[in-house]
C-alpha cells in the first residue's frame, strides 16, 4: 500500500469517528446527576433514556423545569405536572412540566 493510500485511510477512519461521535456522545439521563439532566433538557429540550433496560430513545416531554411558570395548561382544564428521570443522584429528578 502506498504512502498516500495508507494517509488517506487515516483520513477516512477520522472523517467517520468525527461524524459518529455525537451520537456516541449522548449520555442517558441515568449517568447524569440530576443538575445535569435539567441543565442538559433546558438547553436541548430533549432527554436519553434507557427503555426496556436495552433501548436509548430521546425524549421530548414538554417545557423545562426552570421554564414551568411559563405553562399554562387552561386549555386542557388539567394542571401542569412534572416529568421525572432517575439520575445517578437520585431516583425521580424533575427536568420538565406537562399537561
């Protein structure tokens, strides 16, 4: 293999780890501390979350924690409740409110 074959395939492979990184870089809520978790779904609006033990899914649930007073949920006649993750901390972090 030639020099510049071998420099390209370096190339390559670090192309391909750079674009695989975000997805890898994701942390599920249950490696977080509870801070991190509501700091992390105020700035991205969404939380990982293991289902089934197996699955990482993002979840989008609704207005962020420091954001609540801001829901109003008069349309629905319900009153605005958290959503809770289990964090590294603690068992049940509210990082969101709801309708």
């Amino acid at each position: 293999m030639s020099k510049a074959m071998s420099k390209l395939r370096w190339m390559l492979m670090i192309l391909c780890l750079a674009a695989a990184s975000p997805a890898a870089a994701e942390l599920p809520a249950d490696q977080m501390t509870c801070r991190q978790a509501i700091d992390y779904y105020a700035r991205h609006h969404k939380i990982h979350v293991f289902t089934n033990g197996r699955f990482l899914l993002p979840v989008r649930v609704g207005t962020p924690i420091g954001q609540a007073a801001t829901l109003t949920c008069d349309t629905s006649g319900r009153t605005p409740r958290p959503y809770y993750v289990r964090t590294r901390d603690v068992g049940s972090c509210a990082i969101a409110v709801t309708c």
